[in-house]
C-alpha cells in the first residue's frame, strides 16, 4: 500500500478566546480548543464530531486563520502557514486559493446587498485577474452549474432562494478558486432532512470529480460516518478519539463516543429496542472553568481518582485507532 500524501498538519493547536471582567478582575479565557493535534491526508474526509460548544468549528476557522490561533503549529503540505513560536506573521493570500470554506448558515454568509453572481465571482476578482469580461460570466455560470443551479440565478439576491439553494451558491463560491481542502463547516445542519441528504451526496460527487479533501464538521455522528474517512470527536475543545469511520463506529473506545453512538437511532425497531444506550449525566462543563484532569471526568461512569487529577493523552491504542482515556492505557 503506498504512502499517503499529508495535506494538512495540526499540532497542539490552541485558541483561548478572552473575556474581560472589569479592570479590577483577573483576566479570563474560555478555552475553546485545547492542544489538538492531527492529520488530514491528501483525497480524504476527515469527520470532526462533538456536541454543540466542543470547539469543532473554531477549529476549523483556526486551521484557516479565519481566526488567529492561540498557539500550536499548521502546516499545509509541509509548509507552515501558523508558528506561534516564531510569532511570524505568515502571508495567507498564496493559501487562500488552496484552502477555503462552506459555512453553517447560508443565510448569514451570503451578502444580502450582492447577487448571486457577484458574491461567487468575487473570489475570482481577487484571484483570477485573467478572467476578464465573458470568460469571467462563463466561468461563474459554470460554477453554478455544477452545484445544480443555473446561469439565471445569478442574477438573483440571497433572499429570493431556499436554504438548500443559499447552501449550493455558499458551495459555488467556495469551489471558484478550484481549492484542495474545503472546511465544511456543519453545511447541512440548518437545512431539511430531505435537503441534507442532496447536500452531502453533492459534496460526495464533488470530491471524487475534483479530487478534493474535506475536514467535514458536524454534530450529527451518522451524517459524519457516511461521507468520512476518518472521524476524530472531540469534547469540551479536546479531541478524545480519532480512527478510521467504520472502526470507530463499530468498536469505539472511549465512553463519550459510545454515549454518541448509541443515540442514533436505528431503522429496525427490533433492534432499537434491544440497543443499550448510554446516558449520560449532568451537563458539559463551561470551557470558561473546566475541570482538572480528564475533561470528561464530571459525565463518565467509569471515572477514577486518577481521571479526576492528570489529563490523559491521545494514545494509539491500535494500528489508526487513538483515544485519551486513562482506563484504555491500562488494557492497552
């Protein structure tokens, strides 16, 4: 089997956001990610699963330096594109091309003052200086063809389109630099059912015509291990475990995934009402003051002094398979 090709590196990424009190008051930070490290090979989907407030999509605008990281290091085919050691100050135009974005909420990230046509044209503007004139008309018409809308609809505002239909332009206009690695940012949470199924077999088809790797965001785990690879869940801005999706999915280590797993609901009702699920207690602490040790400590049944006082590590417990629980070292 040959090597695969590393596209994107993070390592011990973190981004504290603070808040501020009063003059007299010590300064806080909420702890949004906390020491996150991993790697995105080149033609795959990363899944990145957790509750709502885990830190998945701050994450995820951290790796693009939509927001600036706290610390930690990003590296893009080798190159660093975030040092915090060296407090460079990295140019992210060159990268921008290559790296781009499908926010959550279509309605929120589309200029209501802008067609349609202008909003994914824009990217082009900036980094297409030789489409000039009808080549650039033809290239945003082509674009609009590809995510299943028409050369009409780009004479349209935001307003006059369905959810689905704002979430292919925000597509469009993240394909228009014919990027390599796209953020998918929960881009079919806010959507129906019905849409969200369109949405993701799109995304699919996309991939594969142009080749394309994806760190693809969301809550919902059952979406995730149908379009992922690999699916890394995180808690409370940790990540927690990290394999490949049908072996995390079918032997899942630690106690937050199976709480995860075993909330999705089943299509045979037979076998639902024989699957043991897993409840978990009390609410997800504040990322503001969150407790020492293992973070998942204050909701895991199977806690021990030890969970309670040392944060555990992610720990390859098998060949692809990481987890950061103090009991899987001991039967590791």
């Amino acid at each position: 089997m040959n090597e695969r090709t590393k596209l994107l590196e993070v390592e011990h990424l973190r981004k504290y956001f603070p808040v501020h009190n009063g003059a007299f008051r010590k300064k806080e930070f909420v702890q949004a990610v906390e020491d996150v490290s991993f790697t995105v090979y080149e033609g795959e989907t990363l899944g990145i699963v957790g509750e709502s407030g885990c830190g998945k999509s701050t994450l995820g605008r951290s790796i693009l330096r939509l927001i600036e990281p706290t610390s930690g290091k990003v590296r893009y085919r080798g190159e660093l594109i975030f040092d915090d050691e060296k407090k460079s100050q990295i140019p992210m135009l060159p990268y921008r091309k290559k790296m781009q974005i499908i926010f959550q909420d279509p309605s929120a990230s589309l200029d209501p003052r802008m067609t349609v046509g202008e909003i994914v044209g824009e990217a082009l503007s900036v980094h297409r200086s030789d489409l000039k004139g009808q080549a650039y008309r033809d290239r945003i018409n082509e674009l609009l063809e590809t995510v299943g809308l028409n050369s009409e609809h780009s004479n349209r505002f935001p307003h006059e389109f369905s959810g689905g239909q704002q979430q292919r332009v925000g597509i469009a206009r993240a394909l228009a630099c014919e990027p390599e690695f796209i953020v998918c940012d929960e881009p079919i949470s806010a959507l129906d059912v019905s849409i969200q199924s369109e949405i993701v077999n799109m995304l699919e088809d996309l991939q594969h015509e142009d080749h394309l790797t994806y760190l693809f965001i969301a809550h919902d785990i059952s979406v995730v291990r149908h379009i992922s690879d690999r699916i890394g869940v995180m808690y409370l801005g940790q990540m927690v475990e990290l394999a490949e999706s049908y072996e995390l999915c079918s032997r899942p280590l630690h106690p937050y995934t199976q709480s995860l797993l075993s909330a999705v609901p089943l299509p045979d009702p037979i076998k639902t009402r024989a699957q043991q699920r897993t409840i978990l207690e009390g609410d997800v602490p504040s990322p503001l003051h969150p407790p020492s040790g293992c973070r998942f400590h204050t909701r895991c049944p199977h806690a021990t002094e030890r969970c309670r006082q040392e944060m555990p590590h992610l720990t390859e417990l098998s060949p692809g398979h990481f987890a950061a629980c103090h009991l899987l070292e001991k039967k590791g």
